[in-house]
C-alpha cells in the first residue's frame, strides 16, 4: 500500500498530482504548507501560480465587509467581528453574543438562552453543498488494482493554516487491493476525527456489503455528531458499490467498460 498527501498548499494548483508525486518520489507520507509547494515546483509541476480568480476576491470582500461572518472560531472575543481575536470563556462569551443581539435588536430577552445561541452557531458554519468542493475518486484497473483519491480546497472562509480530512489517509479516502475503496466528502473536521473510509474498508474486510459498511460508517458519527453533514461512497473489489449521507442529499457517478456514459447515482439520509 503506497499513500501519498499534500496539505495547505499555496500557489500551486495541481494539489493531487503534488501528493502522487510525495507517493512515488518520497518516502513520507504527507508535507504540508510552503515546503509542499516548494517540492511540487521543484518537481516540475507549474507554479508559482497565484490561485486567486476575481469570483473568490468579490467573496472574501463581502466576507470581510460582513464583519468575516461566518467563521470557523469558538470561545473567542469578538465573536462577532475580524479580531483580533482573544480568549474566552464560554459565559464572557455568550454575554457578548446577548449583548450585540440585542443592540441590534434581534430577539430581546430569548437570544440570552443557551440553546439558541448554539443553533445560531451550528447555522453560522454549516457546510453544505455551496461552500466546499471536495472530489474523490476510485479506481479499479484491470489487474484488480485499486486507487483512490481526494482533491479538495478546503471548507470555505476556513481559519488560515487548516487541514481538513482531505490529506488524511483514511479519512476522506482509503483503498486496499484485498478488499476496495472508499472516498468521502462533507464536514471535514468532524469526519476526520472517526477515519470513516478506513473504517468502511476494514467493514468490507469483515464481510459487510458496501452498502452495510457505508451506513454503518456514516452512523458512527452521527451517533456523536447527529447535525454534522457529509456522506461516504464505497467500492468492493469486484466493483460493487454503494453510498451513504447524513444531513444532506448525496450523489455520486460510476463507469465501467460495460457502459456508453457515467451513472448517477442518487443517495438519501
């Protein structure tokens, strides 16, 4: 089994064939920030590249005109401005929180209440179908090989430096000759605390039908997370496969030799 991952990788935009070339040149697993960029040049893949368009420009200055609403910070002051950010305990915290609802006048007296301000935040940083654009991919040669990669640019307006599940071998992507693949996609920084892919192919090694492992995988998080969003797609070796979701509506594509055009397949919760 060869594994190789790029992560926080900046001015360069070719991110999966960065990470088969730390598989195929290297004997580490994952590099991460400039040095990864720094080797995926030297390699020879284009760059320095500025990786800006004029879409995701107009974005971050609404963002940042929005006062950098939403984000992805907790337990900090102001929890409702650009920073600087500080400390905070969580009752300094929702005293803010009441305070700057109710100067702008928005539901004096309730919005004081615990558990509207945790939806409030739940809602703030919901990821969903808009705001991250995560592609995996398996594949079965015809040698009964199989690979299986994620490409993805992160959750939208993230915190500078993160990582998400993508470069995370078992989190959003794993595949084993002996038993399949599987790739995952949704709300990185919760799935990648349960590996999922990882997990839906040792399910399969187990003997459980792709349908069955994926489910199952996507039950153990929502069992600890029932708000979170994602789905898994898994794939056996003799190329059945299935998907699973929470939260959200999930599709994924197949081809195989056999077929003139890829199949959508459409995945409910």
């Amino acid at each position: 089994m060869e594994v190789g991952a790029v992560a926080a990788m900046r001015y360069v935009k070719d991110g999966i064939k960065a990470a088969k070339l730390v598989m195929e040149y290297t004997q580490h697993t994952l590099l991460v920030g400039e040095k990864a960029s720094v080797f995926a040049i030297s390699m020879g893949l284009p760059g320095p590249t500025n990786l800006s368009s004029p879409e995701s420009i107009e974005k971050w200055i609404k963002w940042k005109e929005n006062s950098c609403q939403p984000n992805f910070r907790k337990n900090v002051i102001p929890a409702y401005d650009c920073g600087p950010y500080h400390f905070s305990n969580s009752a300094s915290t929702a005293l803010e929180n009441t305070c700057r609802l109710s100067k702008n006048g928005i539901g004096e007296g309730n919005w004081s209440d615990g558990n509207n301000l945790s939806s409030l935040e739940s809602n703030s940083k919901l990821i969903n179908l808009h705001n991250h654009d995560t592609i995996s991919m398996a594949v079965i040669d015809k040698m009964g090989h199989i690979a299986v990669g994620t490409s993805t640019n992160g959750a939208t307006f993230k915190i500078p430096g993160r990582v998400g599940d993508g470069p995370i071998a078992g989190s959003s992507a794993y595949a084993d000759d002996e038993v399949g693949a599987c790739g995952a996609t949704g709300d990185g920084d919760i799935m990648m605390r349960f590996l999922p892919c990882y997990q839906v192919v040792e399910s399969m090694r187990r003997g459980m039908e792709p349908k069955d492992a994926a489910a199952d995988a996507i039950a153990r998080i929502a069992r600890k997370y029932p708000h979170f969003v994602g789905a898994v797609f898994a794939l056996n070796k003799i190329g059945t496969h299935a998907g699973a979701c929470h939260g959200w509506t999930f599709q994924y594509s197949v081809r195989n030799p056999s077929m003139d055009d890829v199949e959508i397949f459409t995945v409910v919760p």
